[in-house]
C-alpha cells in the first residue's frame, strides 16, 4: 500500500504499522490454531461431521472465515494507521474470544480440549465408535464391569456398545436380531438381565450372564474388539421370552425409553402427554434355563411431560423420584423431576434444569447425586448437573411448549400414530367403533 494514501502523519503511520505487524502476526497463528484443531478433531472422527448436529466444524469454518476477514480488512485499508491504532485492540480481545468460545465449546462436549490436539481427561465414557459406523446413540445402562449404549440405524439391526466401565475403552458390540429405534435399555443387576425397548410396543429382555459367558469367551479369540451376532444360532439363547408390551394397553407402539428399579420395569413414551407404567418382574433360574414373570401393567400417570427420551427411578431423603430426560430436535435438552408416591403414582413436580445441547437420551442418577447419560450425537456421559441442585428448585421448564410441539408432530407424521396423546386414542378407538359419536380432532 503506498504512503500517499494513508491521511494520517507519519508517526501515527509507523505506530500503526507495528500494531499491523503484531496483528497480522496474531490472524496468521489464529488461523493455524483453528486449523490444526479442526485437523485433530476429524482425525478422530470425520463422519461426525455428516450425522451430528453439532455445529462444530460449520463453527469453525465461520471462525476461519471471520478471522480471514478481519485479515482482509487490515490489508485493504485505505486508512491503515488509523485503522489499526484505533481498532487492534478490539480486534485481538474478539479473534481471542472467539477461539476462547470454541474451545469452551468444545470441552463441554469432549472434555479437556488443547490446540496441540485432543486430550479426553475424563474418566467419563467418551464414545466415538457408533457414530464412526452410522449408529445413533439413544438408551444407557450400566453394569459391574461395563457401560452400555443402545443404537439404531436405519436399514442396519440394532446394536448394543460396549465400554469398559473403568477405562472407558471399548470392548465391542452386540449385534441384535431387529431394527428396532432401541430408545432404552436398563440393567437388572438382581436377576442378570438386561432390558432393551424393540418394535410395536415390545421390550425386548436379554440374559446377561449369558452375554459375559460369551464376550469373555469372544475376546480371547480377538483382541481388539468384540462381535456377538444374535442372529447367529451359536447365540440363540440370550434372548428371552419377556411379555412386556405398551401397544394394546396404551394405544401406541411408542416404547420410547425403558429403567429398572426394585424389582420392577419403568416403561415410558414420548407422546403429548408422556405416559409411565410399571411391570412387576420375576426371574427364575434353572439348570440354565431362564423364565422371566412378567406381572400386569401397572399405569403410573397418563400426565407425564412430552418428548422423554430418557428416565431414571432413584431414591433421596426418603422418598423415591423420577427423572425424565426430555430432548427434540433443534431444542435444548432437560431433566425435569417428580415425586413417585407410594402408591406408585406420579407426585408432584419437584424441578427442571436446561442443557444446551440437544439430543439428551438415557440417564441415570446416581448415588451420590451426579447424573450420568448419553446425547444423540457422539460425546461423553458428563453431565454437568447434580440432581440435588434439581430437586426442590421449583424451575418450570422453558421448552415445554417446543417440546409439545415437537413431540405432537413426531407422532403424528414421522411415526405414522394418529394421536398424540392416551385420552386422544382412546377418543378415537370409541369413534372407530360408533362413527357418530361426537368426537372432535
């Protein structure tokens, strides 16, 4: 840029022109900074980018842009003393919270992040494998040794992901014989079975004892990962007969999440308005077969929120609440608390709490308060909550009606149902069978 276009005098000029040096100096490192962590981050996984709605890489993509605007704006000034002088400052302190941002961002969702790289800290899980091969995360459940991850994806049978529970490292996947949305699974660590929610209704029950006999027996014929196909006869036997199923009872085939406590099944669906019901189970071992009692629905509330996507049933002070995790598309994610009475029926409302990512699924509540759980879309089981701070805040939830919305929409279009709620099939069951009844949609 000649002299003789810049207005100001020359002491000003070279006083800019050091700021320009310093700044550019400053743009060029951002841009590799940006770069190299974008770099690291799709060395890890780069089909994140093609199923997750994190908006991570169009974040930094519009951070680069930003940054090689400003960069273009220093350069292209016809004023550039003035305009440095006046503005460098500015420019530094905005390019450094921009960066600052995302890697805040980024930490909340992946844990420790550095600009040599991606550091995963935590000794919370951080499960990149579904996603890696197409799978979306939905239900959550521990056992003694393993943490496990329901997903589905369409046109594949569902799987079940394994995690060693005090590594995080994982240890390979359950091939299940359906392909089903597996929105929930849950452990029975009393009778060693697992629980997973399948098609039209149904939950699906696996014994789990079998499971390890067969992983531990899988891993030593392959030490990276490995591969229990249920559709294969060699493993027939896992599967049990289970006789839970919501549809004829609750007019929906929407099994959405699913939680073992006491001695009994939680089931949930998703619809506006949620509804809860609770199976009393029994096990029976013998000489290696398994026979699992199933007892009769019992309806704990028709009045649940909307959009559940997750529950967990625990116990505080003396009295047992329930958590329901609630996440729709494009929404925050929350966790909103009730009272179970005695009676098992749904008590009253204890508290809400936001997530700013969306895509909440399986929960658990544990012991000592902290909540751990899945999002949709890879990341890791820290949630930044304890359920302390939830219980007793009497905070209504903000995204309720997003949430009805959403909801009322998924079960109307994307889920084939022709009502959004328990009373609305009902209404529609007794029209089917006396078409001039008055009722109204």
């Amino acid at each position: 840029m000649a002299k003789d276009s810049i207005t100001l005098n020359y002491n000003n000029y070279d006083s800019g022109i050091i700021h320009f040096n310093i700044l550019a100096e400053f743009v060029e490192g951002a841009i590799e900074r940006i770069n190299q962590t974008k770099e690291d981050y799709e060395a890890i996984d780069s089909s994140i980018f093609e199923t997750s709605t994190f908006p991570v890489d169009s974040y930094i993509d519009d951070l680069n842009n930003a940054i090689s605007n400003s960069k273009k704006i220093i350069y292209n000034s016809s004023e550039l003393a003035k305009y440095v002088v006046d503005n460098f400052n500015g420019a530094e302190e905005a390019i450094e919270a921009d960066i600052n941002k995302f890697k805040q961002f980024m930490e909340e969702l992946f844990g420790t992040v550095s600009f040599d790289g991606f550091h995963f800290e935590s000794e919370d899980l951080v499960y990149w494998e579904p996603g890696t091969e197409g799978y979306t995360a939905q239900g959550y459940t521990e056992t003694d040794e393993y943490k496990i991850i329901s997903t589905y994806k369409k046109g594949s049978n569902s799987r079940l992901y394994y995690y060693d529970k005090n590594t995080g490292k994982f240890i390979g996947y359950i091939e299940l014989n359906n392909q089903a949305h597996v929105g929930g699974t849950t452990y029975d660590p009393e009778d060693g079975l697992l629980f997973v929610t399948g098609d039209d209704g149904k939950v699906n029950c696996y014994d789990h004892n079998a499971i390890e006999d067969a992983l531990k027996a899988n891993t030593q014929h392959n030490s990276e990962h490995f591969i229990i196909d249920l559709n294969s006869k060699q493993y027939e036997s896992i599967e049990i007969e289970c006789n839970i199923n919501i549809k004829e009872e609750l007019k929906t085939d929407d099994a959405a999440t699913i939680y073992y406590h006491n001695g009994k099944i939680y089931v949930s669906t998703y619809r506006t308005k949620g509804d809860l019901v609770s199976y009393d189970i029994n096990c029976n071992r013998n000489q290696g077969k398994v026979d699992l009692d199933v007892g009769q629905m019992h309806v704990i509330s028709h009045n649940c929120p909307s959009a559940i996507q997750g529950i967990s049933i625990f116990e505080r002070d003396g009295k047992t609440y329930v958590a329901f995790a609630r996440s729709a598309k494009f929404s925050p994610s929350s966790i909103d608390v009730y009272e179970l009475n005695d009676d098992e029926t749904l008590g009253d409302f204890s508290g809400s709490t936001s997530f700013k990512h969306q895509g909440l699924e399986g929960i658990k509540v544990n012991d000592d308060g902290t909540v751990t759980g899945i999002y949709e879309y890879e990341g890791s089981t820290t949630l930044d909550k304890n359920i302390d701070d939830i219980i007793g805040n009497g905070e209504k939830n903000k995204h309720d009606s997003s949430y009805n919305a959403k909801a009322n929409f998924w079960n109307k279009t994307i889920h084939g149902l022709n009502n959004s709620s328990y009373d609305e099939a009902i209404a529609r069951e007794e029209m089917e069978k006396n078409p001039y009844a008055n009722y109204y949609y």
